[in-house]
C-alpha cells in the first residue's frame, strides 16, 4: 500500500556520471527495500538525451516517480568563459529553488542527494530543507577524505595550491602528488561542498570496505575525522547499473554491436571509452586508432570527434546527433580493421558491453561508475585518466593490480601508438594481463559479497 511506504526524494544533479548511479540507488529502495521515491532530475543546460532516455525508461518500477525539476532560465548568468564546474552549480543553483515548496508539500522520511546541490542547500534558511539529509557521494573514499581534509589544506596553503610542490597527504590515504589533484580543487570550487558536507545527517559512499579498507577506517578511527566531527559514512556499493537499458535511439545499432560481439571469441575484445566528457586531441585520437589497429586485437570503440586541450571535460551531449567519424578517423583504418573493430560513435550500451563474455579487457578515462562496472564485471582495466579525480581513480586502480597504465614517453605529448599497441596486446593475451584479470575477479567476488550484505538496508532502516 502505498500510503504506508516510507517516502525518500532523491535529488540529483545533471550529468550521467551522477543521474545513474542515484537512480540505480532510488530503484534499489523501491525494489528491495520497500520504498515509494520521488526523483528530482535537475534537467541539464541543455536537453542530455541519455539523461532523458535513462529516465523515461519503461522499465522502471511504479514506485519511483521521476519528476522534473522545470528548466531553469540560466542564460543571463551563464558566461561563456565558465568552466563546467561553475556551469553546473549556477544550472542547479537555479533549480534548487523549487525544492522547498515540493519538501512542504510532501511528506518525506529522508532527502538523498549528490555532493553538487548539497553544496547550494546555502541558498535556503534553516527551515527550507527540515528532512534528515543524506549524500550519496558517487565517487572513493579518498576524494571523500580529501573533501574533508579541503579546508584544512585551503587554510595551510592560504588559498595557494601552487604553494604544494610534491604531495598532498591527506588523513586516511596514501600520499597524493600533487598532479593528481583534481583541478576544480586548485581552483577552489569543491570548498562549498567540503564545508556542508560535515552537516549532513550521513553519508553514503559507492564503494566497500574489501575495495578501499583503509581509507573506510580512518573515517571511524583517525582523530582528524573524529575531531571534524563527519557525519557517518556507509559504504552501499558497489551500486551500479544491472540490468539492460533499452537502447538511446537507433537500437538496431545497439543490437549490431551486441551481436558482433556475440560472434567474438570469449575474452578477445577490447572496449575503448573515454565516459561521457572526454575527447582527445587529433594527434591523440590517430595515435589510437594506429596502436589499437596494430596490436591486431579486436576493439569496441566509443569515439567522439576530437578536439584540442580540454583538462577539466568537454561535456559530450550523450545521445545527441554524433559527428560520423569517417569525418576524422582516416578512411584506410576503417578498411583495415573492418570485421576487427567497431567504431561506436553515440552512447553505447556500456553495461551490455562490460558484462559481455566477449569482453577481454576496458580502457577507460576511470570514471568511478565506469571503473566499478568493469570490477563488477571482472573485467581488467588500462588506466586512461583526463580530468577530475580520475587521475586518483586510475593511481588507486594500478596500486591495487587491477589496471595497465600507458605511459606518455618522455618529452610527448600524447600516448604513441607503439605503447598503446603494446598494453592492449598485454592486456588481452599477455601474462600480466591475465594476472589483472585473476585479481579484477577477486574483487567482482568482493563486490558481490558486499552487495549482498545489507548494508543499505541497514541505513535505509532508520527512514521507516
Ligand atoms: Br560514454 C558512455 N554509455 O557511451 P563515469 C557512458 N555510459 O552507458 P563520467 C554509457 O555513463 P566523471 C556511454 O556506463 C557510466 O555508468 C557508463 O560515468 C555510462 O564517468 C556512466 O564512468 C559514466 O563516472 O565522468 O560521468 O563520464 O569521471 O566526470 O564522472
């Protein structure tokens, strides 16, 4: 009976990265836990026919409500020269204003939100958001810890992160250089969310204590976070995305490549992309394309047209009209590889890729939803991190065995197609490659495990 559900709204703020791992988290507490949720989508600056798509789905179930937030009227605030970051936060800034009015009006057990509108609940008086309010942070524990540690650092450092000359070592993690650190930090922009975060009434973090135990303690045990004080942190994940999406737009597509790959030997083919923001240079793409055509091994590759330095993401529109890439991908490569590789060139169906037994290997730019996909998949990674904490994402991944990581020779620019060459070739057929591959398993063991563990239910228990 619906009456008698306990009610969760879930906000999120645009962006794949963010709008699937919530609305995997929202149907998981309708499903298996029993809840009626509300899921405020914040709609994108411009329309994301992804995002549109994932929620319009037919296949979700009658008790989560999807609901749009209207579209903020944002041109005049927006300037050009903004990066994404800012971007973001005016578009949800915007939005956020019919929060409270839909809080009054309904009533609800628990708000769950991503760290992006958590950081403009500061446009409300006390009153506005009274619900118990939990994040879900959809990235590790160290960009978690160092989000914490932020304010700290920002008072060390008086504000001046070129003060730091080697690394940056934040409570609970390994040393982190200090080219790693993402570069919305340099800039200032997380500290709004650094600064809320504290207030919240808990925080749940997509990951497990096998994937990351460290960090997960000292979240209990070390004094710098028992002092902050944070609020509790649960680990729910891995929460990501499990069943078959029906495909964005032409679906024969989709079914093409399911298909290809239906005829591809098992644990042969490699699965190039760079998440939803990431281009690479021209250079950069032909270096791609030559080393994936001459390790000789089979590919999937999500290509987008290039374009020129672009460190914090260029926001790839997923779904919309895509530039055809035989305008910049050499016409001989696709005739060399034809029946070999296959270019993909709008949002592909990356679950039904990464879970396919064809599937050997993911070079990926190490998105967290991307990288915990391939772990729940047991598939082995090549580390290709471009923008925010990926290059953490992708350290954490080499560290712990999971990953190759090719590197940009000395005095280059880009990665040769030489290297790339040869981590693929590794990666699908060599020794290290099927070391990866036993402990990338070992892990989808330990993603399973704790998945099943209950412990969203154990948090979810306290909104019934
Ligand atoms: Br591209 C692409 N199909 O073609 P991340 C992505 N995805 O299903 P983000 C597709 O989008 P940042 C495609 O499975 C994952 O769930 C993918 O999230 C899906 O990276 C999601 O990996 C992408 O966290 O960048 O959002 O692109 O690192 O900024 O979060």
């Amino acid at each position: 009976d619906d009456d008698k559900k306990a009610h969760v709204v879930v906000l999120a703020s645009p962006g794949m990265g963010h709008v699937t791992p919530l609305l995997e988290l929202a149907k998981t507490l309708v499903l298996h836990l029993g809840f009626h949720v509300s899921f405020l989508a914040i709609p994108a600056e411009e329309a994301s026919p992804a995002q549109i798509h994932l929620l319009r789905s037919p296949n979700l179930p009658p008790d989560l409500h999807v609901i749009d937030l209207p579209r903020a009227h944002v041109s005049s605030t927006l300037r050009h020269d903004m990066g994404v970051f800012s971007r973001l936060c005016v578009v949800v800034r915007e939005a956020l204003r019919f929060l409270p009015p839909f809080l009054n009006q309904n009533s609800v057990n628990a708000l769950i939100t991503d760290p992006f509108c958590l950081a403009a609940f500061d446009i409300f008086d006390d009153d506005d958001v009274s619900v118990p309010t939990y994040v879900f942070f959809t990235s590790s524990a160290s960009l978690l810890a160092l989000t914490f540690y932020l304010p700290t650092l920002d008072e060390m450092v008086v504000g001046d992160y070129s003060k730091i000359s080697d690394e940056v070592r934040v409570p609970g993690c390994k040393p982190l250089p200090v080219e790693d650190l993402i570069n919305d930090v340099l800039d200032r922009q997380v500290l709004p969310i650094s600064n809320r975060l504290p207030t919240v009434a808990g925080i749940l973090l997509n990951t497990w204590e096998e994937l990351e135990p460290v960090t997960l303690r000292s979240f209990r045990e070390t004094p710098f976070f028992l002092q902050i004080p944070i609020p509790p942190v649960y680990p729910i994940g891995p929460i990501t995305k499990r069943d078959p999406e029906p495909a964005v737009k032409s679906s024969t597509s989709h079914a093409n490549l399911i298909s290809w790959l239906d005829k591809q030997p098992s644990c042969s083919v490699v699965y190039v992309s760079f998440g939803s923001g990431g281009t690479l240079s021209a250079e950069q793409t032909n270096e791609l394309a030559r080393g994936l055509e001459l390790s000789g091994q089979r590919f999937v590759w999500v290509a987008r047209p290039p374009a020129e330095a672009n460190a914090s993401g260029n926001f790839f529109n997923a779904g919309d009209e895509v530039e055809d890439p035989a305008t910049y991908l050499e016409q001989g490569f696709r005739d060399r590889t034809e029946g070999v590789g296959m270019v993909i060139s709008s949002w592909a169906p990356q679950e039904e890729v990464l879970r396919h037994p064809s599937i050997a290997g993911f070079l990926t730019h190490c998105g967290w939803n991307s990288l915990l996909e391939s772990i729940v998949y047991g598939v082995p990674m090549i580390a290709w991190p471009m923008y925010n904490e990926q290059r953490m994402n992708a350290r954490m991944l080499i560290e712990m065995g999971l990953a190759v990581k090719p590197e940009v020779g000395e005095g280059k620019r880009v990665v040769g197609w030489s290297e790339i060459e040869k981590v693929v070739r590794m990666i699908v057929e060599g020794e290290q490659g099927m070391l990866i591959r036993s402990r990338v398993r070992e892990f989808q063991n330990s993603a399973l495990r704790a998945f099943n563990n209950g412990s969203l239910a154990c948090v979810a228990n306290q909104w019934k």
